[in-house]
C-alpha cells in the first residue's frame, strides 16, 4: 500500500510468539530513520513487545525516537511522511507532546513510531518497563499471557486493547519502584 490514505485504521489484532527477526527489522527502519530526522535526535530506541526476547507480541515494531528538544516535533511531520509515514494526528489529544506515526509494509501494519522529546516520562515509562520484562521472565510470561488472551477479546478494537493492557503496566512499573 503506498497511498497512507487507503491503510486501515481498524486492521485486526494478532499477537504472534516471538521472532528474533524483529530486532534486524528494527534496526534497519532506525538506521533510516535516524538518517533523515539528523541532528535533531538525541537517541532512538526499539521499545514494546517485539523488543523483549522471547515475549509474545503484535508484530509490529515500535520505535521511540527522542529528540534534543521538543520544539522540534513538529518538523519530523514532513520528514516521517516523507519516509511513508502516516501521521496519527487524530490521537494527538491524548498526548499533546508525542507525534505517533505508523506504517504498514505489504498491507501489514509494520511499525509504530513514537517522537518525543528524549527526557520525556512517556519515554522513560517505554525503556523502565521494556528493562523490567527483559529482566523478569515471570512478569513477560505473564503479560504475553494477557496480551495473548486480549486480543482474542478485543480484535477489532485496538483502544480497547491498549487500555487493557494499561493496568497491569502501570501496576509492575510501581510494584518496581519505577512509578509512583
């Protein structure tokens, strides 16, 4: 699909067991990345399920992008849509200091990209819990489990799925210390 206007927005939700082939997936879509966003990026790290060894996920690779300052949001626009992004301005209200994009490779969705500014609590939310499953092999089983039985339950409703998951990160991030 090359016309961002014609990508689903309701596409399914499948959680698949784990493949190493999503780090060399990330690090190919980084490298580009990296590259045409330039000096603006302080650092860019593979975040989410697909970033945990061995965890169940949605196959899609999320990317977290922080920048040296946030008032340079907004000129990744035009660079992300330029490397066929799509632009998720629709869910800017839910968080005014994040610019979330995705894309989908062979009609597939294949990447989240989140930019923020790189000292932002969104991002370090994003890094602690991604440490906490690589480091917990109880508390990744147990979330692949949920994730596993959520997306039976909410297939066709990705908020729904997403707000689902909320409480139990929320809850390990404080039972860590990492949250209050």
């Amino acid at each position: 699909m090359e016309n961002v206007d014609d990508w689903p927005f309701d596409d399914p939700i499948i959680v698949e067991d784990y493949d190493p082939v999503w780090t060399e997936i990330y690090d190919r879509e980084a490298s580009v990345i990296g590259e045409a966003l330039g000096d603006i990026v302080e650092t860019m790290d593979h975040v989410g399920s697909t970033s945990v060894p061995g965890l169940a996920a949605k196959p899609v690779i999320d990317i977290n992008v922080g920048l040296k300052r946030e008032e340079d949001l907004d000129r990744t626009v035009p660079v992300m849509e330029g490397l066929v992004y799509r632009y998720r301005k629709d869910l800017e209200w839910t968080f005014p200091q994040r610019r979330l994009f995705d894309k989908f490779v062979d009609g597939e969705r294949m990447f989240h990209v989140h930019i923020v500014q790189w000292e932002n609590e969104f991002r370090k939310d994003h890094l602690d819990f991604r440490e906490l499953l690589r480091a917990d092999p109880v508390i990744a089983k147990a979330y692949g489990d949920l994730k596993k039985e959520l997306a039976i339950e909410f297939r066709n409703d990705r908020d729904g799925y997403t707000d689902s998951k909320s409480d139990f990160i929320l809850g390990e991030l404080r039972r860590a210390g990492l949250r209050k």
